[in-house]
C-alpha cells in the first residue's frame, strides 16, 4: 500500500498506515474469530480461488449493472473470470453521469476508457428516458456535459416540460412550496425532498403529516435517492460555506493515497450528484439556494437560462 502511494503523500501516508496497522490486525483477529469474511475480503479470496485454478468458470455471459460504480478490485474479479474461459462475453450496463461513489473505491474510468480495460466491443446508447419531460433532461444534460472528460450522448424524452419544470428558489421558501403544492398535486404524486446531508433535513418536514396532510412527502440524501423517481422533486442546500453543495474536497491522506485519482475538472462528481437529484423528477424540480452563500452551481444553472423565482 506504501509502496503504491502517490509520491506527494507517500511518507506522511506512512506514518498514518503505521498507526493504523493495530486497528487493521485487530479487524483481522475479530473476523478470524467469528469466522467471517469482509464484503473486499469475499471478493480477494474469489479471485485467489479463479487465479489458482481452483474453480474453473462455466460462465459464457457475465453481466454487470451500475458498471459506474465498478472499483479496480471488482475489475480484477471479472477479468480473472474472463481469463478461466476464454469464450466469456461481458455486458455492462452503466451510465458514467451517474457515478456518485468514488469514496467507495470506484474508479471512472473503467466506465469511460472501458475498451482499454476490456477489450473492444460493440456500444449501445439508451437514449431514451421515460421519467423526465424535456425541459429537465435539456438542463441536467448542458450541466453534466460541460465538463468534457463526460461521454457525449443524446438523450430523448417522451414528455414535453416547459420551462419552469427547473426553476431556483430562496431556501426560505420551502414552506410556501409546499402550501402551494397542497393545492394541485394529487394524492398519489410523490413528492422528494432531497439534500446533500442527513443533517439538512428542514425541521417543517417532522409536522408534514399534520400540516400537508394531502402530501406524499419523502426526505432522503441525493446519495440514497439513486434509482428512485417522484412527481415533484424539491433540493435542499445549493449554497457555499458549512455544509456547502458542491462539497469541498477534503479527503485525508488515507483517501488521497488510497482512493482513485480526482478528476481535474472542478466539482466532477458533485456535479453528478446534482445531475442525479434533478433527473428524480417526472415533472418538476425546485433548487433551493442561499440568498446570502449562493452555490456556485446557481450561477451555471442561470446561465443554462434556469429561471429564479422570488416565490413559488
């Protein structure tokens, strides 16, 4: 691990791994105890079993969905069942705009150079969506296309929106949001109400029972609404300062050394977070922001012609 540490941090990331290597045996002894495996130590042990020869793969098609969340250790384990039988095709199925966990150890570029790591094959767009209307796919695809390390790909919507289906508004007029969609959203429309933190949860949601009682609301974090769709889709906390969206980079010594290397284009993956939350929606989204600390997002969301409203 040391060893392969970038060379900036590599000694500082020494002394680090070397306070850590009590805590690492002491893991090792309580799972020996238990006789039990870690979720990377299942996967070291299969590709130990696949490179020793000790289970040949009657596999002819692997299929791997979410490929974007691919880590180079899952990558070893499809190229060690790739080895066992020659005749082996893969098939993935990913979308590198939403590619939202790389401080779980996934690493891009699997999914954007994936001919240099497996190999040519043939490429099939799924460009079209039946979620969202195409006011918010205009939008969410200028945002996530301006950084151009993104693959370039068209996508189609069968629904018509208009453009006030992505609209910013003050953080201060949550309430008065949902007073108004009281008023027209029906019973079973969802309403998302998504944030960059567990934390951000605005207190008037804790009463939305008794307040909005005709309201479908659900709160959860951009990261956990993944694979989720709702009618209407409000964002919490486009703003700078403490708990700021986009993120500030602040990894420790450990994660720069350990993680894959950051992209160069600024805001990269929290860009995709913010591509994620506003293509939940069917039909209409709300970005809230600061007034005071606006998130430098807002100023890219206005000039993609985002209109702002002072009230809903």
């Amino acid at each position: 691990m040391i060893d392969a540490a970038p060379e900036e941090v590599r000694d500082l990331f020494s002394k680090r791994i070397k306070l850590m290597a009590p805590l690492l045996k002491a893991w090792k002894t309580a799972l020996k105890a238990e006789d039990a495996v870690d979720f990377s130590g299942l996967i070291h042990q299969a590709i130990n079993v696949l490179e020793k020869g000790r289970f040949v793969s009657p596999w002819k098609h692997i299929l791997v969905d979410e490929f974007q969340d691919i880590s180079p250790q899952r990558a070893a384990l499809l190229a060690a069942l790739r080895k066992q039988n020659s005749r082996t095709s893969l098939y993935a199925v990913g979308d590198d705009w939403q590619a939202i966990y790389r401080f779980s150890g996934a690493q891009l570029t699997l999914t954007t150079a994936f001919t240099h790591y497996f190999g040519e094959g043939d490429n099939c767009a799924l460009d079209t969506t039946y979620r969202f209307n195409s006011r918010i796919g205009d939008v969410a695809n200028a945002f996530i296309q301006q950084n151009p390390h993104q693959l370039n790909k068209p996508l189609n919507s069968l629904k018509v929106g208009d453009k006030k289906a992505v609209t910013l508004l003050p953080d201060d007029q949550l309430d008065a949001l949902l007073d108004k969609l009281s008023g027209y959203a029906k019973p079973d429309e969802r309403i998302l109400v998504l944030a960059r933190y567990h934390h951000l949860k605005p207190a008037s949601l804790e009463k939305a029972a008794t307040r909005w009682p005709k309201l479908a609301i659900d709160f959860m974090t951009i990261h956990a609404s993944k694979g989720q769709q709702a009618d209407y889709v409000i964002v919490m906390g486009l703003q700078e300062g403490q708990d700021a969206f986009p993120a500030p980079a602040r990894e420790s010594i450990m994660e720069q050394a350990l993680l894959p290397p950051p992209e160069d284009f600024p805001d990269a993956e929290e860009r995709r977070l913010l591509y994620v939350a506003l293509t939940r929606a069917r039909q209409r989204v709300w970005l809230l922001f600061s007034k005071e600390q606006p998130s430098v997002f807002v100023d890219v969301l206005k000039a993609l012609s985002v209109p702002v409203a002072r009230k809903p």
